[in-house]
C-alpha cells in the first residue's frame, strides 16, 4: 500500500563483508519534505545504508520501497534515473578529465549526436549546472586535478543535483567545505525540503545535525538504535545513544604547557609561494600551535611547505640546522605530517593497515640485517590500532575497504607509532566521530607533555581554542592575528581576523 508523503521504505536490511555485520536488520522511512540526518560512530554503517539506497552496492537481504513500488538499483545510474543521487564521503572524480566531463561522467549520451559528443553543449550546461547551486568562479573546461578540495566537492554536488532527485544523499561533505561552502549546501538542502523533496544528510557534527534536519536516525554496530523528531533532539541523547555509553562532552582539555625553555623546533622563514605571502613561523617545543583561516587561506598550503611536499618560491623551512625540502628530509628530522586530503596525501588505501602503519617506522621496527619479526610489527600496529580503536577485520584489511573515519585514524596511528618530535596535523579529526575525537585530544596532550611539538591547522574554532596554547588566524596568504590563548579568546574574535 501506498503510504502518503513516504518517498522511500529500507525493510529490515542487511549487509555483510566477510566477518563484518555492516548493516544488521535496519529498518527505516524517509518522508517527503525532510531533511534526515543519519548519525553513528566510525563504522556504523552510514555510507553503506546510503551507497546502498544510491545504488553503489546492493544488500544481502531485506528490501527496499520507493515510491510504492520495489526498488533495487543495480549501478548508480539506475539510481538516479529512479531520482536518488548522492555526494559520497570520499573524492568521488575523476582527476584527469575536466570538470565538465566529470559533471555529466556516464550520462555522456545526453550529448551525443549522430555518434558526436557535442563538447561545446557539455561546457555550456555544466557551467549552469554549477550556476544552479551558486558556484560561479569554477571554469568547466579546467582540469579537475587542479581544483581545491572544496571545488571538487562543489563540483560532485552540482553533478548530483543536475538530475534533479528527489532524494539527495549526502555522506560526510560538509567537513571539506569552507563557510561559504556550507552555505551553499545548507540553501539548497533547504530549497530541496520546500519543493517537498528528500534529503538523507550524514555528518558527525552533532550542532549541524541539529540545526539542519527535521529528523534523525541513529546507527550503532550496523543496527538502528532510534529515529528522533526535531522536537526530540537533546545533544546528551543523541551522543549516548550513538556510543551506547554516558561520554564526557567536555573533551577539550587544553593542558599548561611545561617547557618553557621555548626551544624552536620548526622554523619557517619568509615563505612565500602562490598566494602565500612572506609567512614567518616558529614551532616552539612543549606546545600545540593552532592555526586557524578559511579553508582557502592558504594554511593547508603552509602544512604542506612545511613538511617539504611543495617548494616554495622564497623562504626556508628549519629543523634544528637542516634544511626541510622533500617530505624524506622531513622524517629524517623527525617530522610527521597528517594532510586534510588523507586518500590521495595520508594514506596507500591499497596496501593494508598494517603495511600503512608501519611504513614510517619501519627502520625503527627492524632487527639485524634489515629483517622485521613479524610478531613485533604485529604488536605494533595492534598497539597502535587499540589506541585508535581502528575498526577492522583485521590488520592485513586494505585501507580502501575501512569507513571514511577509520581511515583517518590509520592516518594518525602511523604517525603517533612514528613517534616523532614534531607533528603537523592538517585537520586531524576530520570525519572521526565523538568519541574517538576525545581520545585524540588525550593523546595531543600526552605528546605535548613529553615535549613534542604540534602545529595543528584546524576548520574547526572550538577545536583550535579549546586545544591550542596559540593560534594564528590566517587570511589571504597572510598571519592577521597572532593570540595566546585565555579565557578570554572567543569564536567571535578570531572570527574578525578571517574575514
Ligand atoms: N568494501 C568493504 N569491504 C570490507 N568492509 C567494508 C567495506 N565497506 C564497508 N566495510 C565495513 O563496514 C562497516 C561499516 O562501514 P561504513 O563505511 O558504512 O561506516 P560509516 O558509518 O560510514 O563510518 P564513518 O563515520 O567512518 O564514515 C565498517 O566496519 C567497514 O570497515
Ligand atoms: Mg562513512
């Protein structure tokens, strides 16, 4: 029977990948009009209940309804011609094809005439298409690889919107956008709702969530745990129903710092390259460094100079009295680096998360003649995997095949087992849940306290305030504020010297 205003029923499905329950008898409904919000730890099933819906794998029992009718698409193309499309939680283009190509990528025969593919056509509605949701400044004919983070998901989402769904799956994306980005998300999910349209929306932000959805599910360990009205939403039920457990909220823990020797352990001088412009600075032992801008400011640009990944054109980047100019002169000296872009800079998501995390250590890990015990690197990347609470099947697991936040914790565990001296952490909690966030901050602090040093580039204010000893805000390619952190320190103030 054909329920009013339901747009899609999920019954009791279920989705297994060896010895692991992905999904585990999960029920739900997705009204029209709504945005519902799909929340749960690392692991808990969110993009596999959405890949699923949006046709990228099919389950293993149970059935789906849309619109009335059984659903069960094959590809992700079937998806989208029954109207379901998705922005995935990874980088889902294709680098060496243009932005218009990538925008229509599988729906080419919409171009085609008498066997040609009409290129101009494909350019001129794809530079609508990005109009459409508000994005002016990117040029359809460029290449895709040589867009920002940001752009490309601008680009995915343009992509997901042109065939205009009526269910619009989005996984994890909020995290890769600036503030003008999410802006632009948050109006058109909302215009979605108005025309009484679907929109299934993921995210760990748990504010985000309250703020933008109408409804809530709840994963855990692939089983549902509830579904909450916007009425019913308390941040203290939702956390504890996600972990199973009462968590402290409170995880920042900003710790004194208790070197004061204030021993320069990295230092920049007049770096400038791009839009970065003469950037003076100094990592100093025992303390965490914040810096803190709009995605496109060039901090994450500032990460990568830092670690030796790109040259600059003026300036010098010094550990001690070695110069930094390749990422190996980097760890030679003792310095670890975890970038926003974990699939294509942090992580071999091929090899396995054993092979991933031992691969800066390896020297370490090595007896005589070079040869490494199996058992001691099987005891290290355990270590390291309990630490993190890594979620996996088991450690010879390629990285691929991991959820999009246990990914980022291999990211951080090959590091953190590095153990180097200084950390350039781009985004360190990206995509990881609540509960884990809170063991990161833990084991900052720890490293602080052994006399490490952390720059931390961070989107996130609360993050950089409630971490950090000073932060610098960046702009433009330029330092425009420079605190040490207090009481006093707000959103508001830093905000000032962003915009
Ligand atoms: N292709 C695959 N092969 C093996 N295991 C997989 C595969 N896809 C997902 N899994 C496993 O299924 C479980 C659920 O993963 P899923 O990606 O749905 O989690 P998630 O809730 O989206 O997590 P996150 O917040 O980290 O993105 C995880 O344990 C994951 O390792
Ligand atoms: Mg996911």
């Amino acid at each position: 029977m054909k329920e009013k205003n339901v747009l899609l029923i999920a019954n009791q499905i279920s989705k297994s990948f060896e010895a692991t329950k992905a999904l585990d008898d999960v029920s739900i409904k997705l009204l029209r009009g709504e945005i519902v919000g799909l929340i749960g730890e690392n692991g808990s099933g969110k993009s596999t209940l959405s890949s699923i819906i949006s046709g990228v794998q099919l389950f293993d029992h149970g059935e789906l309804i849309l619109n009335g009718e059984s659903y069960l698409p094959n590809t992700v193309l079937d998806a989208i011609e029954h109207g379901i499309s998705m922005v995935t939680q990874e980088q889902a283009t294709f680098d060496k094809l243009p932005v218009f190509a990538n925008i229509f990528v599988g729906r080419e025969h919409l171009f085609s005439e008498k066997g040609f593919l009409q290129v101009n056509k494909m350019k001129r509605e794809a530079k609508k298409a990005l109009e459409q949701i508000g994005v002016q400044h990117i040029d359809p004919s460029s290449n895709m690889s040589s867009l920002t983070f940001e752009e490309r998901k601008l680009a995915e989402l343009a992509r997901a919107l042109y065939s205009e769904p009526s269910l619009l799956v989005i996984d994890e994306t909020s995290t890769t956008l600036s503030k003008t980005g999410r802006d632009i998300l948050y109006r058109l999910i909302a215009s979605m709702r108005d025309e009484n349209k679907t929109v299934l929306f993921i995210s760990h932000d748990i504010d985000e969530i309250m703020e933008v959805c109408d409804s809530l599910i709840i994963l855990r360990d692939g089983k549902l745990i509830n579904t909450l009205k916007k009425e019913d939403f308390r941040p203290e039920t939702i956390k504890e129903q996600m972990i199973g457990r009462k968590i402290d909220t409170d995880f920042y823990q900003r710790t004194e710092c208790i070197f004061t020797t204030a021993e320069k352990m990295l230092v920049g001088r007049n770096l400038s390259y791009k839009s970065l412009d003469d950037i003076n600075i100094e990592l100093i032992q025992g303390e965490i460094l914040g810096i803190g801008g709009l995605t496109d400011c060039g901090m994450h640009l500032l990460g990568q100079i830092l670690f030796g990944l790109v040259r600059p054109d003026f300036g010098s980047v010094t550990v001690g009295n070695k110069k930094i100019t390749t990422p190996i002169a980097a760890t030679k000296s003792s310095v670890a680096y975890i970038s926003k872009n974990r699939d294509d800079e942090a992580l071999l998501t091929l090899m396995s998360v054993r092979d991933n995390i031992c691969l800066p250590t390896l020297n370490r890990l090595s007896g005589l003649f070079g040869v490494i015990s199996k058992k001691i690197e099987q005891n290290f990347v355990n270590e390291w995997a309990n630490v993190l609470q890594i979620k996996m099947n088991n450690m010879n697991q390629a990285v691929l095949s991991l959820s999009g936040g246990n990914k980022q914790k291999v990211a951080v565990a090959k590091w953190l087992g590095f153990n180097a001296d200084i950390f350039l952490f781009d985004c360190p909690t990206r995509g990881i849940d609540i509960g884990v966030k809170a063991s990161i901050y833990a084991l900052m602090n720890e490293l602080k306290q052994r006399g490490k040093a952390i720059l931390m580039i961070s989107e996130e204010l609360p993050e950089l305030i409630g971490m950090s000893d000073r932060i610098l805000i960046m702009k433009d390619g330029k330092i425009t504020g420079d605190f040490v952190c207090d009481e006093e320190i707000s959103e508001k103030t830093l905000i000032q010297y962003m915009i």
